[in-house]
C-alpha cells in the first residue's frame, strides 16, 4: 500500500513523463544541466503550468526589468515552511525560488517569447544563484555558466532590444547588498491588498502568523517603486557587496528632498530638488546613462531598457513639490 502510494506521487510529481527524481525531489542536489530535469515546469511547451509542488506569488512592487512578464515560484523541501519567528524570515535548506522572464511575441501561440529562468536555491552554506537560457523553440532551457553576461535579442512595444541574463556576481550584487537575499518575498511584498498574503497563510506555507505591511499615503506609488528597485542595494546595510545610503520608504523623502549627494564618485547635487527635477540628481540618474551628473545611471544594472513611464512621473512629481 505504501510503495504504492509513493509510485503514484512520483509520477505526479514528474508530470507523468520522466521516472527519474527532479531537482524539486532533491533540493540540494546540484543544478541539473536543462530546466525539464529541474521539474519546476511539467511541460516545457507551456511554461504557464508549473508543478503542484510550487506556492506562486507577485511582489506588490516589482523590480522593473525592461517591460518584461515575469513569474515567481517558491518550492519548499517536503514538510517544511518559512520561518517567521524572527523579523528576517529563515527559508529551511532545500528551498528553491524561481523567477522566469518572457517578453511578448506575436508569433507565439501564446503571445510569449521566453527569455530566462532564475533559481536562488538554499544550501547548506547559503544562497546559490543561477540562471537558465530558453531555447527559441521552448523545447528547454539550458543553465548558464554565469560567468558572464548573457544576451537575447528580445523586443518591448515594438523596440527592438538586447536583454541582458546577468552574470553571477551580478545577482550577487543585487541579492547579496541586503541583509536578507530574498527580495521579493517579505511581508510588504506580500501583503497586495488582494488576498495574496492571506492566501499563503492558508496554504501554512509559514510557521507563524503574519502580519502584513503596507506603505501608507498618496506617494505610496513612489515610495513602492522605489522598494523594489533601489532598497535592495540603498538599504544603509554596511556589510552589503554594493550598498548604498538608504531609500527606504520610511526615509525615503527626508534622504532626498533638498539633500546634497555623498557619492564616492565625483558625482555633486542635490538629490531632488522641490520644483526642479532636470536639477535632481536622483532624477537625472534614473533617466540615463549619459546624465551629466557624473554618477552613474540608477539602478546601475540589470537594465536594458529604462523605464519611460515612471520617469515621467517622477518628473512630474518632482516639478509639483512646492520648493523648500
Ligand atoms: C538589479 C538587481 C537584481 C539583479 C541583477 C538580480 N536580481 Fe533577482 N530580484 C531582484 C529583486 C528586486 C527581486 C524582487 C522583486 C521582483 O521579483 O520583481 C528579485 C527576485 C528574484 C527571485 C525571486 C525571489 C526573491 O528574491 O524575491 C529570484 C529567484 C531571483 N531574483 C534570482 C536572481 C538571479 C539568479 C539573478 C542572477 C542571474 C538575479 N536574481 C539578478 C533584483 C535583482
Ligand atoms: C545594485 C545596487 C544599486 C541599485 C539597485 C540602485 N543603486 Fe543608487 N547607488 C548605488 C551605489 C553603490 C551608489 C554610489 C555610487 C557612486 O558612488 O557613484 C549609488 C548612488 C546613487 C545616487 C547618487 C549618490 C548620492 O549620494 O545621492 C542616487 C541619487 C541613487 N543612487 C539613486 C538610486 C535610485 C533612485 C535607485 C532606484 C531607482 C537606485 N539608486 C538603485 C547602488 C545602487
């Protein structure tokens, strides 16, 4: 009755096509070579399945990535759930999030070119960060060396672009300048005003309650954006691999508003300037690479394509301050 009982889970656990034990079976075994072995997707052809064993999710403020879609999974180890008893939640070894980027395609069935998918995966010893390329034809993706960066030719809004997988010490740069390298899963992410933090709660996917954390008032819009795109490195973190002066959303407007920069560059403003913002620092960083400002542009990676719609409205926003 017993063995019965596990035959019939493996064969859902591996979508019915593949005998052998996938990654989500062995958490912390190496990463397999293609993503079919991984197990995270029963059927490579159509990426919008994903095993039973993923708990899906959406940060409230994501990291903007070029215009792309993006899908987020976490797979715990058989049994286990997050640990919440401290303010830094502990995710146990074995603990695997993904996050896979696809770009719209009008020649794709589904309207999808997939680009990459990214894996954190819990050891022993820490975090491993990895990345794996999609084929054109989905038929797999395979895992990138990580060495270097990446290219794939991708388009957004009829722009023809070349979307960067980044390398290793790239995501380190990113995961690692925080205290916690799980960015997009914490209780102000979480917590979306539609049920997503409650629905976690349901599936006991922590060991605890939770309460959930919400960024109040009519800058809340900024103040998010700017969580998910600048406090992983601007967190004020001394022992981050690239942190810098915090923006978080507590702080946010009183480290800005008529603030002198202190970059080690040789960068000199003022970060936002009430009424001005071609004189903001901030802004102009957040525009372009070229900025005249002498820092560089911010986010300094993981971009290809800058965001024109929230620079718009940081400018007019900026341009209404009252000056000080
Ligand atoms: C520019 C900074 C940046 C870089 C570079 C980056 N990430 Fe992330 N990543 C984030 C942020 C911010 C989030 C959470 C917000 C979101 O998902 O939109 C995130 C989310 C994730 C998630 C979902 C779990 C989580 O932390 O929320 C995975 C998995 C992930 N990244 C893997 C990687 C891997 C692997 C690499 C390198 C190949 C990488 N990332 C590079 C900033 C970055
Ligand atoms: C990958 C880490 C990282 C991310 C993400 C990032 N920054 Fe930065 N930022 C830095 C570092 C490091 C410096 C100092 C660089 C230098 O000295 O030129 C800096 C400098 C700056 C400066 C100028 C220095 C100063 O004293 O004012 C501004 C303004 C700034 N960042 C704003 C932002 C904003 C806004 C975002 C999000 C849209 C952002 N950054 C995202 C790492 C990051």
């Amino acid at each position: 009755m017993r063995q019965w009982f596990w035959a019939a889970a493996w064969v859902v656990g591996c979508g019915g096509t593949q005998p052998a034990p996938t990654l989500l079976d062995e958490p912390t075994e190496e990463l397999p070579a293609l993503l079919s072995e991984v197990g995270i997707f029963p059927r490579m052809d159509d990426p919008s399945e994903v095993s039973a064993r993923a708990i899906e999710f959406a940060p409230r403020y994501p990291l903007w990535s070029n215009g792309s879609e993006k899908q987020r999974q976490l797979v715990l180890p058989e049994g286990e759930r997050v640990d919440v008893s401290e303010e830094h939640w502990a995710f146990p070894v074995g603990t695997l999030f993904f996050k896979t980027f696809a770009y719209a395609d009008d020649g794709a069935d589904d309207g999808l070119r997939y680009a990459e998918t990214r894996v954190l995966q819990r050891l022993e010893d820490g975090w491993q960060e990895a990345a794996y390329l999609w084929r054109e034809d989905r038929s797999d993706a395979e895992l990138l060396e990580g060495r270097t960066a990446t290219d794939v030719d991708a388009e957004h809004e009829g722009e023809a672009f070349v979307h960067e997988v980044p390398s290793r010490r790239q995501c380190r740069t990113c995961h690692e300048s925080a205290e916690v390298e799980i960015l997009g899963f914490t209780a102000l992410q979480l917590d979306d005003g539609e049920g997503q933090l409650e629905r976690l709660l349901e599936l006991e996917v922590f060991d605890g309650e939770v309460e959930g954390e919400r960024i109040e008032g009519e800058d809340a819009w900024l103040l998010g954006y700017v969580t998910g795109n600048c406090v992983h490195c601007h967190n004020g973190f001394a022992d981050g691999a690239n942190s810098s002066f915090p923006l978080g959303h507590e702080v946010f407007l009183d480290n800005t508003l008529g603030r002198e920069t202190e970059s080690s560059a040789s960068g000199i403003g003022t970060r936002i300037v009430p009424g001005n913002a071609e004189d903001s620092v901030l802004y102009l960083a957040f525009i372009e690479a070229d900025n005249g400002t002498g820092i560089e542009e911010m986010p300094p990676l993981g971009i290809q394509l800058r965001d024109a719609e929230m620079a718009a409205r940081l400018k007019a926003w900026i341009d209404d301050l009252p000056p000080l």
